[in-house]
C-alpha cells in the first residue's frame, strides 16, 4: 500500500501500481496456500512476515486486520513467530503498543546507512538519530530487532559503510541484511545514472565493502540472514539497469571472507610447506572453494609451486578455516 516517501533506489511506486493492496482474506489465502509447502522440511520457526513498503506506514485500521489473521495462526500454534518490516521514523509508542498487543515477535528496520548525508542524498527522510531512537525503543519493548543496510547508496563510502556496520553493532540487533544498492528502472537513481551524478558499485566493489561489514557484524554475533536481494520478480535482467545484480551474491561475499582467511594461514605456515589441506565444515565448503570454485583456482594461479587440497570437518563451527598440513599429517 502506497508508501508517501520517495526514496531514490526504491520502485515501490512501479510494484504498489500493479497490484491492489490485498485484504485481510488474501493474508489468509496466502498463509493457507504456503503452510502445507513448509511442512516436512525440518524448519526450527515458521514465520508470518509483512514485507514491502513500510507496515507500520499503513493506516492503523488496516494493521490491525493484517495483524489479526497473522495472530489468530500464532495463537493456534500453526506459526511460531509473526514478523514485520518498516522505517525507523514510523515506530513510536502507539505503534509498538499495537505490535505488541497482536503478538509481532521481530521489527526489521530500512536503515540503509547511518550517514546523513547518504541518507539525505538518498531521500529517505529520516536520519540516523531516527534510527538509533526507534531501535532503543523496539527492543525496550521486548521485541527482536532487525536492522537492513545497503552498501553504495549515493554519497556512501567504504569507510561511510564501515562505520554504519560498526553503529549497527552498538544498536545490538538479533539480525541483520546487507544489499548492495542495484540500480531499478523507474527510480530516481536511474536518472541520476543517467545525468552521471550517481556512479553505481561495480560487484568486486559491492563485495569488498559488504565483506568488511559482514565481518563485523558477525563478529558481533549477529544473525546475517540475507545478503544481497532475493532473485524474485522484481530483479531480472532487464530491470537491473546496472547489471550488478548477482543472484548468489552471498557466496561471493562469504568466499571473499574465506579466502582472505586462507591465504593468511598460507602466509602464517608458507615458508615450511609445499602442501596445503584447508579444512572446514560442509555449510562452510562452497564458501572456501568460492563461487564456481574461484578461490581454488586463485590459490592455484597465484602460488602454482604449492599443492592445495580442500576437505570438511564437521566439528569446525560456520565459517571458520583451518589448515591442515599434509606433510606433518596435523
Ligand atoms: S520508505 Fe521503503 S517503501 Fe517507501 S519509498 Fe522508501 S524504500 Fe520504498
């Protein structure tokens, strides 16, 4: 439902045109219709999630029906958690008091970046503050944070980006989602490409940045459930005007992460051996191997004396790298 704001990077304008906003029987049909898909899966939590737009944006009345039908599966046990997604300068007192009273366990929040200027250049019509106000208040009323950044907005840097992770942090949110800015037809920033006063990341720019901020937030601990858009409808070839959409953007980020790793243990252990075995559990392997097995090809051009082989070990935790050595067997 049709959102007052402009942002810049945002189509909502394109998406809410074609499609009515749905009523509260269509919560229920949707809900009906997905359930039977989940079961058997082995899912830990089903969630009920109001995505798009900003949820707390909508009239109240119009809350509470959504929120009713979500509360009524939630009461019933038929999903554990009911979970919503909004601006920061929509969360106030009235509004969390209603989320509270219909069961909303997570509020995510667009927070983008905790720069000003990025922000007033993007046209989000809030600023940081707003951010760190309505966080302060969501989880003084119990429930879970969520905090969504993009990475190469206008006006944002490298270090712009870093220190917006490390503001994300001190928030101390349950999770987090990085996107790289891509670039859509019909918005704003598509003209702004097009009048060249809006230079979009390239993707190994998009991947270095998003790296350090990953490191960092999961260094603090905190969940990291998505990184870079999701290959629905809304990104296909022809509406990514930049071509800097990549559908497993998160396995390029997490393999740039294990390789930075790796070779400091080639570094820490080169001068002794010929011979490298990288170890680390299954979830971890497609990361240490890199998308389309890049990484492995990049240790074999880059040190073409040495001999790398890759093996798992299921008692390593996510994401962590160690090296086994093959001449001493360790
Ligand atoms: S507030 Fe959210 S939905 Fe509204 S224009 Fe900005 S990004 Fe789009």
């Amino acid at each position: 439902m049709g959102c007052p704001h402009n942002c810049v990077f945002c189509n909502q304008d394109t998406i809410t045109a074609k499609t009515a906003p749905g009523s509260a029987d269509t919560v229920r049909e949707i809900i009906e219709e997905r359930l039977p898909a989940l079961k058997g899966r082995g899912l830990d939590t089903v969630e009920i999630a109001f995505f798009g737009g900003s949820f707390t944006g909508i009239p109240l009345d119009w809350q509470k029906k959504y929120l009713a039908v979500a509360k009524e599966y939630k009461d019933n046990n038929r999903v554990d958690k009911i979970h919503i997604s909004t601006r920061p300068d929509y969360i106030n007192i009235p509004v969390l008091e209603n989320l509270k009273k219909f069961g909303v366990d997570i509020i995510e929040l667009g927070a983008q970046s905790f720069d000003d200027e990025v922000l007033s250049l993007s046209e989000r019509g809030h600023d940081a503050s707003d951010i760190e106000t309505a966080s302060s208040l969501i989880t003084s009323y119990g429930f879970s944070l969520g905090i969504q950044l993009m990475i190469g907005l206008p006006g944002d840097t490298k270090e712009k980006a870093i220190t917006s992770a490390k503001k994300t942090v001190l928030l101390k949110p349950d999770i987090a989602r990085l996107y790289p800015t891509v670039v859509f037809e019909g918005t704003r920033l598509a003209e702004m490409k097009k009048e060249g006063s809006y230079c979009p990341l390239n993707e190994n720019q998009a991947v270095e940045i998003t790296k350090e901020m990953y490191k960092i937030l999961d260094a603090a601990g905190i969940n990291i459930i998505r990184v870079g858009l999701k290959s629905t409808d809304l990104v296909n070839p022809e509406n990514d005007l930049c071509g800097n959409y990549h559908p497993a953007f998160r396995q390029l980020v997490e393999g740039a992460i294990a390789r930075e790793k790796m070779e400091e243990l080639i570094w820490a252990h080169g001068k002794k051996e010929k011979s490298f075995c990288f170890t680390c559990n299954k979830k971890s392997f497609s990361g240490m191997i890199g998308h389309k097995g890049c990484n492995r090809d990049y240790f074999e051009k880059k040190y073409p004396s040495l001999t790398f082989m890759y093996t798992a070990d299921e008692m390593l935790p996510d994401r962590t790298y160690k090296l086994k050595s093959l001449l001493s067997g360790k």
